[in-house]
C-alpha cells in the first residue's frame, strides 16, 4: 500500500482562496510568508525577552534526559523514583563539591598570578617593542606634525568656537567596590538560576514518562498523530542522551590528556588548566581557542618565554582538533553529525540571544530541532540543512 503524498503547508489557503472570487493565490501565498515571517521574529523576541526563564527550563530538560536511564535503572532495582532522583543529583552535586574543593588551592594560586601574568607581557611586548625598528616611532612623528598643521591651519581660518550651551558629560569612574558588587550580583543570579534548574531535573526524573503520556494525550485523538508524536519523543531521548554520553566522553579524555600534557611540559597547576580546557571545549570553535590563550599566558607567567607560551597554545588546539576531528565524529557516527556551518551559525544565533547560556544549549537545542524536523513532511529541508 503507497503512502499517500504529504500536501503542502499552504494546501488549505490555496483551497479557501480558490473559494473566494477575486483572490489571486499569489496574493494570498505572500500574506501567509509574510505572517510566517512575523511569526518567527515574535518568536526570537520572545526567546531573548524570557530567557530568564527559558534557559533555566531548557537546562533543565537537558540535563534529566540525560540522568533519566541512571534514574530508570535504580526504579528497574526497585528503588522509588523520588529516592532515585535524589541519590542522582545528591551523587552529582557531592562529586563537583569534591572537585572544587580539591582544586581550590590550585585555582586561587592561578587567580592571584593574574595581575603579575598581566604586567610581565605588557612588559614582554613593550621589550618587544623597544627591539623593532624605527618605523612605528616614524609614523608617530608624522602623525603628531600633521596634528600640529591642522591645529594651526584651524587658528587661521578662525573656525566656530565651541558653543557655551552644550552639555559637559562628566563619567563617574567605576571603583572596585562597584565591580565586586556588580559581579555579586551576577553570580547569584547564575547561582538562583542553577538552583531552579536542579529543582526541575528532580521533578522532571521523578515524573519519569508520565509528561511523555500527557503529552501523547494532548496531541489529539488522531491515532497517526500519536503515533507520530512517540517516535518524535523516543528520538529526542535517543539523540540526547547519545550527544551528552559523547560529550562526557570526548571532554573527560580531552581533560586527562590536557593534564598529562601540562604536567609533562612542567606548566602549574595543571589540573586546573586541564580543567578549563575541558570546559571551554563545550564550546565549539570558540571555547579552544580561549582555552589556548588562557594557557598560552598562563605559561609565558611561569616561563618567560614567548616560545614556551606558544608550545602550551598549541598543545591546547592540538589536542581539541584531534578530539573533535577523530574522536567526536567516531563516536557520534554519521547519522547524529551535523552541518558544520549550521553549528557555527547556531553558536553566533544563540550567543546572542542568550549570552553564555547559550553557547553551551545550542548544539542540543539544534540537534533537537533536526529530530523534530526530520519526523515532519514541511520541515524535511530544515533538517536536510541541518544534517552533514
């Protein structure tokens, strides 16, 4: 039995348009992209306006389809889910407190090298200057006399003198107390908003696929559309969970390797610039090669050598393109890959809208939307786009 052919978005207006005397369905088409468009940037302005509460929601989701099988397996041992839950995040919480707490001798260390790390290579690249040739110090010559002959060429033509009503703008400098306050603020924020998150992953694991049921229930009485919706589901939760094994994987080696490789060069506190490295590799494109220039520096402090900080640099991209080019598309396989100018698109989109949030959300969020797309007839070019 043939499957019957999808109609097309505009099948119904096309059909109402024909009923109605007079109305061009070329007319009729531009009104629906003109009311589609309209509606997608109501959507971008919506995102941005409630991401305070959106990127909490989203991290949420993420991260209890993610813990949901650990979850499922202590139900499958009879363990309630309540119990489940909280032995899961209670497990995962007390080992990133260990890890602080291990490591926080070493990162204050670092953090208090900062301000000698910043004059020894503003005083590297002054002695960097001093060496080169004249030239800059010529172009400075030129350029101050050139000054001069506009001043004096603005004397003699007597040019407007500058009116006594204009306002004078006076800036209030930014004191320290003002930046530690303002960064208080931002980490509670960053804090509340984690707390929220963590609270929602508990509800989200101990409903279990009771959301999943609902929601199979609300879609209609249509047997196809239920259908439909399940294979849609099990697909996120497949897809999901695939990415965030992958990238648990693929950072933890990165993290083991970047340490064996700082440790071997003699670089301190190793772990803690492994740890970064691994950090900022959720970051696609972006992240290395912040990271390459946070050990590049971190580095040039310790050895005094543009050489030494240049070897620390490209051990750091070394490393993330072997990850990324060898090891991420080995274990993603060829259907979970995407378009790497899609990725790159969705970072700058995303960055955007939510800001460092949404950087680390935009590889699940689009892989998300690939599934959606790929399992709806209008939306197969959307996946095609999306897809490697």
């Amino acid at each position: 039995m043939s499957r019957p052919q999808p109609l097309p978005a505009n099948a119904a207006v096309n059909d109402e348009a024909a009923d109605v005397p007079g109305t061009p369905v070329a007319l009729v088409d531009w009104q629906a992209r003109a009311l589609l468009v309209l509606a997608v940037l109501a959507t971008v302005v919506t995102l941005r306006w409630a991401r305070d509460f959106i990127v909490p929601v989203v991290t949420a989701f993420f991260f209890a389809y993610t813990l949901q099988p650990i979850v499922d397996r202590l139900y499958a041992w009879h363990v309630p889910r309540s119990l489940g839950a909280l032995l899961v995040l209670a497990l995962l919480l007390g080992s990133l407190a260990f890890a602080v707490a291990s490591l926080r001798d070493d990162a204050m260390q670092s953090l208090e090298s900062l301000p000698s790390a910043t004059r020894k290579f503003s005083d590297a690249l002054a002695g960097l200057h001093s060496k080169s040739n004249g030239t800059m110090h010529a172009m400075e010559r030129i350029a101050q006399e050139m000054n001069r002959l506009a001043r004096q060429a603005e004397k003699l033509s007597g040019g407007p003198p500058a009116a006594d009503g204009n306002p004078v703008v006076v800036s209030t400098p930014t004191t320290f107390g003002s930046l530690v306050w303002s960064g208080s603020l931002t980490a509670l924020a960053a804090l509340s908003r984690l707390a929220l998150s963590l609270l929602l992953v508990f509800f989200l694991l101990q409903a279990g696929d009771a959301f999943r049921r609902k929601l199979v229930r609300v879609v209609g009485p249509s047997l196809s559309a239920k259908r439909a919706t399940v294979e849609v589901l099990n697909d996120i939760n497949t897809q999901v969970q695939k990415y965030m094994f992958m990238l648990l994987v693929t950072n933890g080696v990165l993290g083991l390797a970047s340490w064996a490789a700082y440790d071997a060069l003699g670089l301190d506190h190793a772990p803690v610039w492994a740890i970064v490295a691994a950090v900022l590799h959720l970051v696609p494109y972006v992240g290395p090669l912040l990271g390459a220039g946070m050990t590049g520096i971190a580095a040039f402090t310790q050895f005094e050598s543009f050489a030494m900080a240049a070897l620390a640099a490209g051990i750091t991209i070394a490393l993330a393109t072997f990850v990324g080019m060898f090891l991420v598309p080995w274990m993603s396989g060829r259907q979970t890959r995407m378009n790497p100018t899609a990725i790159f698109i969705a970072l700058l989109f995303f960055g955007w809208l939510w800001g460092a949030w949404g950087l680390l959300l935009a590889i699940p969020v689009i892989a998300t939307l690939r599934v959606i797309a790929e399992r709806i007839d209008s939306l197969q070019p959307v996946a095609e786009l999306l897809s490697e």
